[in-house]
C-alpha cells in the first residue's frame, strides 16, 4: 500500500488516500468523487496518466498527483 495526497487543480482541495497495488487513475478519480473526464498528472509539464494505468507502480509513497480537467490548446 501507498498513501498519497491528490490535488484537484481548480479548487485545491487535497485528499489523501490509500492506494493498493494494481490501482488505476480511474480509480483514483472516482475515489475522489471527479468526473471521469478528469486526468491526473505528477506536476505542472508531465504527460497525464492514462485511465487505466497502473498509476501505484509509477508513483512514490507519499507523492503529491494532480487531477485536473483536459486543456485544450490552440484555435
């Protein structure tokens, strides 16, 4: 098990949580409540986890991931 803290990027809310090994960011995000359109990242310029990756192998116990909604750039 890890214990790691989720930042929702537009409120900054912080949620710690207890992930088991094998957890996904989809579980995450509905752990937290988000809609499933959320993506979660470990910090401003790194690429977004992929909704069913297993996010427990990538990250450190307790590391800090953000959840924010996609941004779309250009026109």
């Amino acid at each position: 098990m890890k214990s790691i803290s989720a930042v929702v990027a537009e409120s900054g809310q912080i949620r710690d949580l207890t992930i088991m090994p094998g957890t996904t960011a989809e579980e995450i995000i509905r752990e937290v409540g988000l809609p499933s359109n959320y993506l979660i990242t470990r910090g401003r310029g790194q690429s977004p986890f992929g909704q069913d990756e297993n996010v427990y192998e990538k990250i450190n116990n307790g590391e800090k991931i953000f959840l924010s909604t996609p941004v779309e750039v250009g026109a």
